[in-house]
C-alpha cells in the first residue's frame, strides 16, 4: 500500500512539474462514483495545462492549473459539459440526462439556484455583478465571434468572386480569428455550440486557406457555413444575417450559406449562377 501512494504522488508530482505558471485551487463538483470520477478528470484535464483530481469521498476537485492558458472557469465549464455541476456552472439537462444510472447525482447545485438559495458563485449579485459591468462583459463576448463572422463574410465574399487568392487570405484571416476567441469568458449556451464546431471550423478554414482553387475551396465552404449557421443561430450577430440556399451546389445536393445581404450573390458559382438562390431563414 506504501509503496502505491508513493507511487500516486511521484504521478501527481511529475504531472504539477510540466505545468507551468501553476495555480492550485479547490472547488465542488458534485458526482456519486468511480465513473464519475474518470468523467470529470477526463474532461477538465488539458495536457500540460491542466489537472484535475476529483475525490469521490468528499466530492472536491484539486485543480492544477496553467494560469497564462487557462482559468477555473474553462475547466469547470468542460466538466459541466460532460454532465456534472459545480457551484458555479450547471451541466446541461439533456447531458446529465444521458449519463449512468449511478452517475445520476442529487442536483444540489441547480436547486439552490431555482430556489435562490445558494450563497456562492450562482447568486444574482455575483452572477450579473452589475448592469454596466453586464453590458461590457456580454460586449466583449460578441466581439470576439464578430470577427470570426466578419473573417467568414469576407471569405464568402471572395467566392462569390470566384477569387481563390482572396479566398485564401480570407481564411487566414478566419482561422486566426478563431484561434484568438477565449471560450471560457462565452456565455453557457454558446459555449455549448462553440465546443461542438470548433474542430469542424477550423478544420474547413485550414483546408480553404491552404488551396487557391476556388472549386476545392467551396466544398469546404458548404461544410463550414453549416457549423458557422449553428454559431450564429444561438450568440447571434449585430447586424441581421441571411441563411441562404443554392439547390444546384455541391452536385445538385444542395448548399447553405451566411450573407449579410437579402439579394442572393451565389459563392459556390460566382457570376456563372450569380443569383441562383434563396433565403431560407433570417436571424436577427
């Protein structure tokens, strides 16, 4: 037995030594088992950037933390998008829903915010702080997706040109633009979503950039602008953005597309079909 636990705390040290900028801090995460313990360590750890050890006896996690590339708040995140509460965010009810039987733990957290009982981080004073500061952080929120939207419109833009050059560079600019969103300070909802696209956007966004043919471009343009629709429907933009739909793309299938502009400007066939199209739904 000796000779495990200091087996255990080697592991625990060799991991805290490729952390660096460490912080450590304790919270509660609530779970009931074993399972629950492998789910919520699996989804908070990030390779040599953060830890999680979560203790099923008393339900506190010790989380060890690289402070220059993230914070509690993106670590509690990913462990409530894997479907366990902490006193700061609630996993997502379809999420808990799906989890094990002996998984399903009392929901304390989501009580005592229903009932405005809980005196931490999900009181209305500390959750909304005040109305200004409220304004200024959701500010900051949509600025940071305004640019991957603005990055996305020029590139539908360059398109509908049949410029595969500008198509490039504007999908640089894209990726760089997702690359520079912090998702920890996005509201839950669009956090959710955030998490489901990600690796789709930027993987649609390097397979444009690296090609100047604008035939190969637009193929991965159908595919990104079904994860930016599911972005956009859910953090909204400033402005009023069109859904719009092109029946002879991708060989007859059908593709969908963002404009900021009602009258249709086909980026899948440029001024060959410029204005073979329609919208399909606005999103204001």
């Amino acid at each position: 037995m000796k000779i495990m636990v200091a087996t255990c705390v080697l592991l625990s040290t060799a991991v805290s030594a490729q952390i660096k900028n460490v912080k450590t801090e304790t919270v509660k995460v609530y779970g009931n088992c074993g399972m629950c313990e492998s789910k919520i360590e699996k989804a908070g750890n990030l390779k040599n950037v953060a830890k999680v050890d979560w203790n099923q006896e008393t339900g506190m996690a010790t989380l060890t933390y690289d402070s220059k590339k993230t914070n509690q708040d993106e670590i509690l995140k990913r462990i409530a998008l894997a479907g366990y509460d902490s006193e700061k965010f609630l996993a997502p009810d379809d999420v808990y829903d799906n989890l094990h039987g002996c998984c399903q733990y009392d929901r304390v957290a989501k009580i005592a915010v229903k009932t405005g009982t809980q005196t931490s981080a999900n009181t209305e004073e500390h959750a909304n702080h005040n109305h200004a500061e409220t304004q200024t952080n959701e500010a900051t929120k949509m600025s940071q997706l305004d640019a991957v939207y603005e990055s996305y419109f020029s590139l539908k833009d360059a398109l509908v040109k049949t410029d595969g050059a500008m198509a490039s560079a504007a999908a640089k600019e894209l990726l760089a633009s997702i690359n520079a969103v912090k998702m920890g300070e996005l509201k839950m909802d669009v956090h959710v979503v955030w998490m489901k696209v990600l690796e789709n956007l930027k993987k649609d966004a390097t397979a444009i950039s690296s090609s100047t043919d604008a035939k190969k471009q637009r193929d991965s343009f159908d595919t990104l602008s079904v994860s930016l629709y599911e972005l956009i429907k859910v953090s909204k933009s400033d402005e009023t953005v069109y859904y719009q739909f092109c029946p002879m793309a991708n060989d007859g299938k059908g593709a969908n597309w963002l404009s900021k502009e009602n009258n249709i400007k086909n980026p899948y066939f440029g001024s060959m079909m410029l204005s073979c199209g329609k919208t399909v739904e606005t999103i204001k």
